[in-house]
C-alpha cells in the first residue's frame, strides 16, 4: 500500500484535494484553522486505484469510463450494473483494510460515523460532481463501515456519474476518495451565512436553525428559525421562529423522520448564546477562508460542531440595504415590535393603508397603493394584485400565486404569516419589508443605504454584463411588467402564462358565457392587445405564450363556471391539452390572438402545457395546423414537460414537429414525488431537488438532446436554488427561465457553471498532452 492512502483530517489542507477529494481537504483546513470539526479520516483515491488493479480490473474499468455515444438508456443501465458488480466483487486489499480500521477504531468503539464519497474539486471552488456520487450516515461497526467504502467505490460506475463524465467531457481515469466522519447526533443544527444571502450584505450573520439533523434545513423540509447577527457586536438583531413539523433523528426509525412535538414546534431552536457562538465559529472560517462562508453546524450535548463550509456563490454586487429605517418617531425597524412575521417571498418596502380580504368579492374595496392582507390568492386576484402597493398572505410558500405574480408586479410579498389576516386591522397603516419577511405598524423608512467598499464609484452600467452561452430568460405574467422586465439583461421570456392575461381579458365571465352571448371579438381584442404589449417589450428576443392552463376549480369561479365538472383531483384533472381536444372552439380564440400579434411581432411563439399522452399532443396540433396561425412556417411549437410520461414520448413529439420542451419543475416535482404542490400538511416533501426528481429533468435534457431538441427549465426550482441552475447547465440544458428578480443572480450562476466547465475541459486538454 502506498504511504498515506488514510490520513486524520489534522493532516489534510487545501492543497491535498487531488488525492482525497474537495471535501475532505476542506474538513482537514477546517480543522487546522482550529474550527470545531468533528473528528475523521480520508481514504486517499490513489487506494481505490490500487485496489482495482490489484484485482486485474483496472484496464477494464478505464476502457468503459465515458459511456459512447448513442448507448441507449437500457444498455447503459446494464452497462452500469456490470460494472458496479466488477467493483464490489473486488476484495480490498489487507493493508489498506487494515489501515481504515485502525484509523476507524481511533474514533471510538463502533463509533457511529458518516461515510461520504469526496470527489477531487468537490467544496473547493470548484462544484464538478458535487452530489453525483453516493454518501451514508450513521454507519456503526466495522463491516458496515468497509461495506460503505466499497459502496462509494461502487457509486463511482452509477449511470447518474457514467453519463455526468460523458456530459461534462470529463475524460481521465475516474477515481474517488472517501471521508470517514465521526457522526454528530444532532439535537439541533442548520446553517450560518457570514453575509445575507437576500441582500448580499456583509455586516451581518444569518442562521437557520432547526431540531435535529441539519438535513431538514439544508433540504426545505421545515420552516427553520431565522436568527441575524450584527457582525460589529454579535448582537442578535432578529429572531424568527419557523414551525417545525418534524426533525430527523439517527438511528430512531428506518428513515430517521420524527414528528416534533406539538408544545415544541413554534419554541426557539436556539438561544441567544448559542447564536452567538455559532455566529462567530462561522466568521472565524469567513476569516480563515478570506470570503463569506456558507457553514453548516450542529450542537450535541450542548456542544457546538461545524461539520462543513464552503463559499457563497450567491452574492450579488449591491450596496447592502441598511436597516430598514427609522419609524416616524426615529426609531429603527428594529426598535419596533413586528405585527408579524413570514416568508419573504417579494424584495423591497412599502407603506400604506392595510386592506383585509377575506375573498374575491372584497376586491372593490381595495385602492390604488394600499397593501391587500388575504388568505391566499389565485389567478382571479390579478387586478386586484395589480392595484397593490404590496401583498401579505397568511399561507403559501415561494411558488404560490401570490408571490409568483408579486415578484413580476416588482411588489414586496410575504407569504406564509399564518396570521395576518387576524393580526393586522383593516384600514391600519403599516411598512412591509418584503426581504426581511416582516411587517411593521406605522410607517417605518427606509435608512440611507450604507455604500459597499467594492461599489464604491461603480454605478450598475458599469458593472461588468456576464455573457452566457445558456440562454436566462423570464417568466412572466401581465404586460404592466414588460417594459422595466424588458429593460433588464434578459434573453427573452421563455413563459409568458396565459391564465392572468385570460382572467383578465374575461373581467369575471366564463369563456362559455362569452361565446353564447356572442362577446368572443372583444375578448381576442383584450388578448392580443396585452399579449402585444409584451411581444413589442422582447422583439426581437423570443417571447414563447403557453396556453391556457387553469383548472377546473379556477374556472368554476367565473359567472357562467357551473358548466365545469367538479373533480376531486383537478390538479391531475381537466386542464391543458387534454382540454384544448376536447374544447377547439376556446383554444382557437386563444390561437385568434396569437395569430393577430404574429403579423408585428414575429418573436412571439407557443407552448403546450401539461401534454400527457401522443395521441392528444396530435389532436392538439392539428388544431393548430387548421387554424391560419399554423400555417406560419415562422411559429416555433414548444410544448411542457410537466408529467413523467414526457420522457417516453419525447422521440415521438420530436417527429410531431415539436421544436422545445420547457421543463416545468414544479409540476414535474408534484407527480414525481406524488405531493399536491399546494399542500400545506405535505410542503416539506416538495422538494425540486430530490434524486428521483433530478433523475427525471436529466433524462428529459438527454432525451431531447438525442432528438434534436432545445430544453429549458422554467420552473421555480431554477429560480430560487442556485445548485439547480447549476446542475442544468452542467447538464447541457439550452436555456433557464426565472423568476424576474432572480435574473441577475442566475445569470451569474449560469456563467459560473459555465467557465467551470470551460476549466474542467483546459485542465484535461493539458494532462492529456504530451510532455514537450
């Protein structure tokens, strides 16, 4: 066995990444910076190298490194399997084994341990293959723990990995080392941000805490508790407290998952002390590390653990925004006791006359510049929402309607209060920060933004574009925003939603109304002429329409709705292009409109969503082929990825003619994963990041790449998770359509990715040639 193939983390830095992997480097820099890390230990990829070719299978491993290409899915699921077997059928050899257990059995006996494959570039500014190969918690005894290592050697032939390698042009020997770490069982734990990753500030550090394993929080599966910290004096300047359902536990039950009881689910996770020590073991790695810092922590026993760290890459180049101010009386916002307390889902301020709604019918009562306070809203909100100076809710979470439609209104929304309605009186005068997710009685102004010391002299011209070879494009709803949206550096819109621009071209009557009472002319008026408005904003960028796509609920509330059926399920019910073959004649007002903007602006296109089968995406289209607008050769014809079924049919609707499929992740999410996206009760299983729904959005993108189709994502999920946007540009995926106010970050992201990947390639091209 080579010398130092298992090495403690006291012996590991920076520099050693290409032996034992990103993670493990970073662990060991930890811990020689004097950081509180849980002990451990790293299997060096040289001792997996070793193990291979002393089981004579090393060439053969190499040879099948890159899948080739044209191998289809099955084939390479079998190719995958083989290969796995050739790994796990490998004895490790005596000395090495040997040498992990006596490393193992310095941490303790059968001390549990999380056993996590560390690829070379993984956590050191570098994210290639982050999260491709597999990691195991609570790993207890020697056997379990050998096994796991032979396991991530084994993750390293996955089809997931065997496709990423092809996929990022990654053409070396592929190897991978291991980090052995001494499991903290939690009883809470979360995350520590050295700047504001909502603001970009710098002065300050934001925590999110949760019971438990810090799992819950890193992956949304609770509203944690939000704590803020002035760096100055480690003052606590806010504390949130989330409502938390549930927590994981090691060890407790098959899948960890616990409720937390109900006397506990809305006490605070931490106190003020351990907020401040958490605060400064986080600014002590932003010291060490000489950039903000992303750390994640745990407390066991009342003892404080960082178990990772790693650098921001979220930040946006903006002044940071100050304090929100001094009330009326000079006092600070946060001199004044909050009315309450949500999820910030709308940045930016606002103050004035609170209007409480209790449903539709109350609209009226709302004026130009006051703040609607409701329930929760839905597409028939929208000329409501639009007379709003800002929009609280006591539901609903980042992809609800009212936060969705807020963001593109450029309004401050806080979603998820649970009590607004009830705590805050109508007529009341009240400041809502949307950033902050908080509302304040009176009127609180805004402070004189404080200038950040690397803007200073730089207005936003002059600030360097990011060029991205990833088209980021914006989803949008209502021509009120076009113009300032258009205004932004933005590619075009790659989902302009149809159901707001319909909900008010009907002013409150059902479709069906119209066409009995011969009224349809001047609804297709109505259409084209707020279509227009957004076309004429974009041209010449593309401006792709997706149809109408309300459901059968949503109809039903229009005058004239009792024509719909009442279906129990109508988020899997009556709706998209199963609608349009059953209904041609309302599909043809909605193709009248389009055709009638065409003859301007020919950057407008059209999208088909919630396509389930062939058959009915082919009476669908041949609708469009019998209406004039089909018969423009200039009409690109997109249609949604939204339903599973979609990757088995994309080679068919390739053949249709189609020429874009533009993922929908958040229904994508919902019939992956089985979770009503609106559910309260269930939220904490709507995740757009889990493996299975990850393993469906890769599929799609090769699927289309095999068939000669552009692929986007313009769901939430590439909107509010950086790792998201990165993870399909990594992926080859044509182009991203966010969120409007996430355009700029994401953008970033993007290009980052991208020159990443651009390194990647230059970094092999040189190993590969030869030595001069």
């Amino acid at each position: 066995m080579s010398a130092r193939q298992v090495v403690t983390f006291d012996d590991l830095r920076l520099d050693d990444s290409p032996e034992y992997g990103g993670k493990s480097a970073n662990l060991g820099e930890m811990t020689g910076a004097g950081l509180a890390v849980p002990p451990g230990f790293a299997i060096g990829q040289s001792a997996y190298l070793e193990a291979m070719d002393a089981g004579g299978v090393r060439a053969r491993l190499h040879a099948d490194r890159v899948p080739e290409e044209g191998l289809t899915e099955a084939e390479l699921m079998a190719r995958s399997a083989e290969l796995t077997r050739t790994v796990a059928d490998v004895d490790m050899p005596v000395p090495l084994r040997e040498s992990v257990l006596e490393h193992y059995r310095a941490l303790g006996h059968d001390v549990p341990v999380a056993v996590r494959s560390s690829a070379p570039a993984e956590d050191a500014g570098d994210t290639s293959f982050a999260g491709i190969h597999e990691s195991y918690t609570d790993v207890v005894g020697e056997d379990a723990l050998l096994d796991a290592v032979r396991k991530c050697w084994c993750s390293l032939w996955s089809p997931r990995a065997m496709t990423y390698r092809a996929v990022s042009g990654y053409d070396e020997e592929p190897s991978i080392a291991v980090v052995v770490q001494r499991m903290v069982r939690s009883d809470t734990s979360g995350v520590a941000f050295t700047a504001d990753p909502r603001t970009s500030r710098t002065d300050r550090v934001v925590i999110e805490a949760a019971f438990g394993l810090g799992e819950v929080v890193v992956g949304g599966k609770v509203e944690p508790d939000t704590y803020v910290v002035d760096k100055s004096d480690l003052g606590v300047l806010s504390a949130h407290v989330g409502r938390k359902l549930t927590r994981i536990i090691a060890g407790r039950t098959d899948d960890g998952l616990v409720p937390v009881p109900e006397e506990m689910q809305t006490t605070r996770v931490l106190d003020d002390e351990q907020v401040r020590a958490v605060a400064r073991q986080a600014m002590a790695s932003e010291a060490h590390y000489g950039t903000p810092q992303d750390t994640e922590f745990a407390f066991e026993d009342g003892e404080l653990y960082l178990v990772q760290t790693r650098p921001i890459t979220t930040l946006v180049d903006r002044a940071p925004d100050g304090d929100r101010g001094a009330s009326g009386d000079g006092r600070s916002g946060g001199d004044v006791e909050p009315l309450v307390e949500g999820l910030g889902a709308g940045p930016g301020t606002a103050t004035g006359r609170a209007r409480v709604l209790h449903e539709l019918a109350d609209g009226a009562d709302l004026a130009p510049g006051e703040i609607l306070v409701a329930t929760m809203t839905d597409p028939d909100w929208l000329p409501i929402l639009k007379r709003a100076a800002a929009i609280v809710t006591d539901e609903g979470g980042v992809t609800c309607h009212a936060a969705i439609v807020g963001r593109e209104l450029g309004r401050p929304v806080i979603v998820g209060t649970r009590s607004a309605t009830t705590d805050i009186h109508d007529g009341q005068t009240i400041t809502v920060d949307g950033t902050a997710g908080v509302v304040y009685p009176g009127t609180v102004r805004p402070a004189a933004a404080e200038q950040a010391p690397a803007d200073v002299g730089r207005t936003p011209e002059a600030r360097t574009r990011e060029v991205t070879a990833t088209a980021v494009y914006v989803n949008l709803a209502t021509p009120d925003a076009a113009a300032r949206v258009a205004a932004m550096d933005v590619d075009g819109v790659g989902l302009l939603r149809a159901e707001f621009l319909i909900t008010s071209a009907l002013e409150g009557v059902h479709p069906r109304t119209l066409i009995t009472e011969g009224r349809t002319a001047d609804y297709v008026d109505r259409m084209a002429s707020g279509i227009a408005t957004i076309a004429a904003a974009f041209d010449p960028r593309p401006v792709i329409y997706r149809a109408t796509d309300l459901r059968s609920n949503e109809f039903r509330g229009l005058l004239g709705g009792e024509v719909e059926a009442e279906e129990r399920n109508p988020m899997i019910g009556y709706r998209g292009c199963f609608r349009y073959t059953r209904e041609p004649d309302l599909f043809r007002l909605e193709l009248d409109a389009l055709a009638r903007v065409r003859e301007k602006h020919r950057n407008l296109h059209l999208m088909i969503p919630f396509v389930r089968t062939a058959w009915e995406l082919r009476a669908c289209l041949d609708i469009v082929d019998g209406h004039p607008l089909g018969r423009d050769a200039g009409l690109k014809r997109w249609i949604m990825a939204e339903v599973p079924s979609v990757v088995h049919w994309i080679p068919e609707y390739a053949a249709m003619g189609i020429d874009g499929v533009s993922i929908g992740s958040n229904d994508l999410t919902q019939l992956t994963l089985g979770v009503d996206r609106d559910s309260e009760v269930c939220a904490e299983l709507f995740d757009s990041m889990d493996p299975a729904v990850l393993a469906s959005i890769d599929q799609i993108i090769d699927r289309c790449h095999e068939s000669g189709l552009t692929v986007s994502l313009c769901g939430q999920a590439a909107s509010t998770d950086p790792a998201m946007a990165e993870h399909l540009v990594r992926r080859g995926v044509t182009s991203v359509s966010v969120t409007p106010d996430y355009a700029e970050i994401t953008r970033r992201t993007v290009a980052r990715a991208e020159k990443s990947i651009l390194l990647d390639a230059a970094r092999s091209a040189t190993r590969r040639s030869p030595a001069k």
